[in-house]
C-alpha cells in the first residue's frame, strides 16, 4: 500500500504545515541546530521535515519553501544532494547497504524494518563535520527518530551538544517518549498536530472516495487516511466490518483464516482494536470515533453487549500490537478473540 502522498507540486507542503514552515523559516539567522517534529503518524511530519532541508538548501529560498528549479533542488529531488543525508531503519535487504542518502519518500513502508544501528549515526556525525559542497548548510534527517537504538542515540549526542556550524539536525518522531531526554533536551520540540477536521476534509475529498469514513477511521490524520483508500485495502474492510455487525453469522475460524494468515494480521488488529473501542463509546457516552458510519449497527451491538466482558476483550485487543511483531499463529490469537466477541455479542440477544 501506498504512502507517498499528494502535496503541492512546488512546496510539496501539505495546507495544514503551511503555517507551521512558515514559523519554523521566518528567521534563518538564528536556526536552531536541532528540531524534533513529533505527532501522530499521517500529519505530514515527514514530509514538513523533508521540506525544510530542501528549503535550506536551495540556492533561491523563499517564504513558502524552495524554488525548485535550482542545481540545490533538482539534486534534493533526485535523491544525491551532496550536504544531506536521511537516516532510517534498514530492513534485512538493506542490511549491507551504507546510510540512506535521499530526498523522496519510500513509495512502499518498509517490512521487517530494524533499530537505526550506531553505525548508520557515526557516519551522518563524521559527515556533518565535513566542509559543505557550496560553503552552506548540512543537512541530517532521522526519520523515525525513536527507531535509535540506546548507543546510535548517544552517539548522536555529541553532535547535539557540540553541533558545527550550520548544521540541522531534523528528527521526526511519532513516539518522542521514547527518546532520550538528553535527546529532546537538546532539540527545538514542534509539535505538528491533527489538521482541523474540515482542512483535511476539503484535502482528503479531492484524492479520495469514502474521505470522511476514511478520516475517522484514521483518527483525523489524513495521510494516514489516505492510505486507507487503497481499493484492497478497503474490499478487507468492507468485508470485515460486515463479519463484526453480524456477530450470530460470524465464521470465527474462516474469518480468522482469512486474516490471520492470507493477508496482514495487522489489519484486521486494528479494525477489531477501533471496533471496539466504538462499542464501548457507544454504550457509555453514545458516540463513535472511527466508524460514524456504521451508527445504527453499532448502536444495537452496544445495547446487546455484556459490559464487562467487552471492556475486557477491548483492553486485551487493544494492548496487543506487539505479539504482531512475533513469528506466532497470528490466525489463532484472532479466532480467540473472535470467539470471545461472538460470546460478548450474545449476553444479550
């Protein structure tokens, strides 16, 4: 599935980070060293922090971003811009490969992705004291910052502390927590929030069908509802959401084989996780967060519900992204959880 995005031909900003990059280039003069861009994962962070390097790097700047057409740019855009390098988790292929040196973003997220290793940060440390191409900035970007491990992180520190002159340093997180706090100590935090609901509305509409139901199945990132409208991606769901508002039909061991082992178990986590989670709205506050249009359907599931037993499947469902990341039966963890929301659907019926 798709996660290069739509953005505006020249900025390549989205219209929601306009005003963000606008206040983090108002005065060059006195750039920070370091920024840490942190929020959820679909804002555009990624590509706000792309937008900047390419911005401070072009030859003929201006205030809503880089030219575009200059040799700073076309070298930027062809990914071997000689002062910047982008640094992120390797997968196993990549293993051997030195650190990633490229302006665009990957068309397809990486599988199997590992710790940004030590090694990969002394290399961008030791390029960062080097003399820049044209006499300018350098550029380093960590995307996701949290991806160092404890001794890539440290490594980084020294830079941080003792940064050469004009260097940035740009870390994107989704999970700041997770980094050192001598890390984000030493940085300038940006938080990029969600976009106003009717921003990304107007955005998302322009790109995509189903754009409301997509944004709130998102939780209102629009990039990440995006990449949601992938047509497979959205025939699974359809048929998934179909087998959850049919609880006395459900097939748990073919749902379960479908899933589970013919396509991403991460998928049907997280609609199950969000289902649920609209479920309990439902009961307790009469309103939903991800599937607004699956309503009426909702609402009598939620009347019917054995309380206590679906506040515990939803704790259980929800906290369980990480036994996704582990070679077990995937298939079988998701037919136990569907048995248990067959037999919570039924308390009532």
């Amino acid at each position: 599935m798709s996660d290069l995005f739509v953005v505006d031909p020249v900025s390549r900003l989205h219209p929601w980070n306009r005003a963000r990059f606008r206040q983090l280039t108002a005065d060059p003069a006195h750039m920070p060293h370091a920024i840490l861009l942190s929020g959820a994962k679909g804002v555009g962070k990624l590509e706000l922090a792309l937008e900047l390097a390419r911005w401070l790097l072009c030859q003929r700047p201006h205030a809503e971003g880089a030219c575009g057409d200059c040799d700073a740019c076309n070298w930027f855009d062809q990914g071997n811009h000689p002062d910047f390098r982008r640094v992120e988790p390797k997968t196993e292929d990549e293993a051997e490969e030195g650190v990633e040196n490229e302006a665009k973003p990957k068309t397809k997220p990486k599988k199997g992705a590992r710790p940004i290793p030590v090694e990969a940060v002394r290399e961008v440390t030791e390029f960062l004291n080097l003399s820049s191409h044209r006499g300018g900035w350098r550029v380093a970007l960590f995307h996701p910052a949290e991806a160092m491990n404890a001794a890539a992180a440290n490594a980084l520190l020294k830079t941080l502390e003792e940064p050469p002159e004009r260097v940035l340093l740009l870390l994107v997180s989704h999970q700041p927590g997770r980094l050192l706090p001598t890390v984000l100590s030493r940085c300038r935090q940006v938080a990029i929030p969600l976009p106003p609901k009717d921003q990304a509305l107007v955005w998302l509409e322009a790109q995509a069908e189903q754009a409301a139901a997509l944004l709130a199945e998102a939780g209102g990132a629009p990039l990440a509802a995006l990449a949601f409208a992938d047509p497979e991606r959205l025939e699974l769901r359809q048929a998934f959401l179909a087998a959850l508002a049919a609880p006395a039909r459900l097939d748990a061991a073919v749902v379960a084989e479908t899933y589970g082992k013919k396509n991403d178990p991460a998928l049907a986590w997280g609609w199950l996780s969000r289902w649920l989670m609209d479920l309990l709205h439902q009961r307790l506050a009469g309103a939903l967060r991800y599937f607004p249009e699956q309503a009426p359907v909702l609402a009598r599931l939620a009347a019917q519900a054995d309380l206590s037993g679906l506040l515990a499947l939803q704790r259980e469902v929800s906290g369980a992204g990480f036994w996704l990341r582990h070679p077990l039966n995937h298939a079988l963890l998701l037919e136990s959880w569907l048995i248990r929301y067959i037999e919570t659907m039924r308390a009532k019926a």
